[in-house]
C-alpha cells in the first residue's frame, strides 16, 4: 500500500508540474534565448570571417618608413607598397586621401610600436593597416632568415605532444581524466538553479492551500514527502535535458559558425572509481539540501519566512568557488579542509577535489558516509517538521514542539 501511495505521490507531482504552462514557458524561455543569440553569433560569426578573408585579399596602396634595417623592400614590392620620401609627406599624403595607409618602424620593433596611419575605412575595417604593417614585417624576417621551417621555430608556433607521468609511473591522463567526474559538479549546480525554489515550495503547496491535513489523512508523511523528492529530480532531469539541447544541436550543427573547437571524445577518461565516488557525493549533496529545504518549508507558514534559509544555501553552495584555485593547488589547507568535511560545502568541495584527483579514498568515505547519515537525519526531520507545520498557517513552527513531553514525577 506503501508503495502504490507512493508512485502515487510521484505520478500526481510530476504529471501536475509537467502539464503547468509556466512551467513550460520558465523551461524553454532559456534555451529559445540560447538558440537565438547561437544564431545570431553564426550569422555574426559568418560575416566576420568573410570581412576578414576579404581585408586579408585586400589590395592597398602604402608607403613606410624603416629605422630598424629588417623591412625587406622585396617583400614590401610584392604587397604592393613603396618607401616613403619623408615621415611628413607621407602623412600629408594619408590625410590628403591620395595614400591609403603609412606604416612607420622604429629601430627596435621589439620594443617600440610601429605607427600606422591609414584612411579611415571603419571601426571594422581599420585593423587591415595594422594587420598589413605585421605581415610585412613578418615576412621581411622569414625572408631574411631564408628557411621556412627556422622561421617557423622562430615564431614559436611548434605542435608539442606532451606526455606526463604520475608518481606510479603510469602515464597521467591529463585534462581528460578531470573532466567527466566533474560533470557530476555541473549537475549539481544545474539542478539547484532551477529546481532550488521549487524544493522550497513543494512542501508549502499545499499548506498555503490549506489542503495539507485532508491529505495526510490519508498518506503517510514519509511516503509524501519521498515522493516529492523523487518527483523533483524526475523534473529535474526534463529540465537539464531541455537546456542541454540547444548547446549539444549548436555543437553538431553549427560548430563552425560559432568557432567552437572540435573537442576530441575518445580522450576522455571515465575512471570508475572517480565517477563513482562524484555520483555518490552528488546523491548525498542533493538530498542533504533537499530535506533541508524541505524542512525550511515545513517550518515556515509562507515561502517568503523560507526565503532565507535558501539564500543562505544558496551562498554555502557558491562561496567554495571563491577558494577553487586553493582548493585545487593546495587541497591540504585548512581552509580547504573546513570546506571538505562541513556538510554543506563538502558536496561542491569533495566534487572539485574529485574531479582534480586529490581527495584521498579515506576523505571520500568519510564525506560519503557524512552525507548520507545527516541527509537521513533531515530528511526524517522533514517528515516530523511536516507533520507538525501542516496545520501552522500563521507562525513558525517550534522546534520545541518536536521533544518528546515531559514525563511526571
């Protein structure tokens, strides 16, 4: 009977929040954005492109002036330029609209700016001169030196292949290795952006529809406030699905338009203890700040009383972000290690050192076993607050009122 209550419970939840049209219109009013501004940064990024092949092909008549010897008047012919008489005939000419543009190199072009004057063509437009007066002395150099691939070492722009060893002598898999256990990171984050005021109005619904003693006549406070619980993260999950889709159609389809770089999978490393231990602290997280945000609206007669304990939550859930190069660089500091092991801040603070592989298997078992052990705790102070604050429409409900009564002498 349990049972059938409780799918119940659940069905009644998610059937009754999936059929809101707010709740429709609040889940796809972000990802219309999203696939909006995509579009528009595409076409934007597709007519910028253009503009630049376009200025790269672009033909200019320019004169210059070199104080340092390495302009190659070779090179310079073959874009078309020439060198100037003067620094102020040239100038004169620029500003007379008879020469589009004059490039001035001083004698160290290393440490002092080369001037650029040109005709003024646009803000867009405008950074072909300087764009020009760099190739020429690029070119001039890789002339000078006379080998392309010494050139090329020159510059610095060389492929490396970089191979890391860990201390057991195996190879480090490197960034592909953090990122999928810090995937349970984002996800905690996800869902209590938009589920955090729903966890907190679930269990006042019905108390502010004066609704909430007919239904405990007939189901156990347990059952309903479980079944909330498990309705949520149903909801929870049509909701990151319905977010993720414009980003993952963006990355398929339009990858190229928005400049994103190909991001190569296979070099993904799904190490199971690390994904088990970050799904674990993901659990754990999500159900200590659920039951106590369900105890925040048993306690409380309306969501505005409640409001504060969420924003409290809220800040205990963001501030570790404010100590993340900490957490990561020295994960043995103290103030790292009050973050670790205080319930509310060890979700997020346990997941980051996961994701980085310095929280030791010890640190996690105890983390593990932390939250499991309170979010049983307040998910059962939940219930008791719940079944004392369902009648509380006015007042606070107090604590005082959970102790058990005094017995006589």
């Amino acid at each position: 009977m349990a049972r059938h209550n409780l799918g119940t419970v659940v069905s009644f939840e998610v059937t009754r929040t999936l059929t809101k049209r707010g709740f429709w219109i609040a889940t796809l009013i972000v990802p219309v954005i999203i696939g909006i501004v995509i579009g528009l940064v595409a076409l934007s990024n597709s007519a910028t492109d253009s503009s630049l092949d376009s200025q790269k092909n672009e033909k200019f008549s320019f004169s210059y002036s070199d104080e340092s010897g390495y302009v190659d008047p070779a090179v310079v012919a073959s874009f078309g330029g020439t060198k100037a008489a003067s620094r102020q005939e040239a100038i004169a000419a620029v500003k007379a609209g008879v020469l589009d543009a004059y490039f001035d190199y001083g004698s160290d072009p290393t440490k002092q700016p080369t001037e650029v004057y040109g005709v003024d063509r646009g803000i867009f437009n405008n950074g072909k001169y300087a764009s020009a007066a760099t190739r020429l002395l690029v070119a001039s150099a890789e002339a000078r030196v006379g080998d392309p691939k010494l050139a090329a070492l020159l510059q610095g722009n060389l492929p490396i292949d970089l191979t890391a060893i860990g201390p057991d002598g195996n190879i480090a898999s490197g960034i592909g290795s953090v990122i999928p256990p810090l995937i349970f990171l984002v996800i905690f984050y996800i869902v209590f952006l938009l589920l955090g005021n729903q966890m907190l109005n679930s269990p006042l619904e019905e108390k502010e529809n004066r609704v909430a003693e007919m239904i405990l006549t007939t189901l156990n406070p347990t059952t309903l406030i479980v079944g909330k619980v498990i309705s949520l993260f149903i909801i929870g999950v049509v909701q990151a699905l319905v977010f993720a889709a414009p980003i993952i159609i963006g990355y398929l389809f339009f990858r190229t338009a928005l400049n994103i770089p190909n991001f190569d999978l296979p070099v993904l490393v799904f190490e199971p203890g690390q994904m088990a231990v970050g799904a674990l602290l993901l659990i754990g997280g999500f159900a200590l700040f659920t039951g106590t945000l369900f105890a925040a609206g048993a306690i409380m007669p309306t969501v505005k009383d409640a409001s504060l304990i969420f924003g409290i939550l809220m800040v205990l859930i963001f501030v570790q972000l404010y100590a993340a190069t900490l957490i990561v660089s020295n994960p043995q500091a103290f103030i790292v290690q009050v973050f670790t092991y205080f319930p509310y801040s060890a979700p997020v603070t346990a997941m980051l050192r996961n994701g980085f592989g310095s929280l030791h298997p010890i640190e996690s078992t105890i983390v593990i076993v932390e939250l499991f052990a309170l979010s049983a705790i307040v998910l059962r102070l939940a219930v008791r607050l719940f079944r004392f604050g369902s009648i509380e429409y006015t007042k606070r409900v107090s604590l005082g009122r959970l102790l058990p009564p005094k017995q006589g002498n």
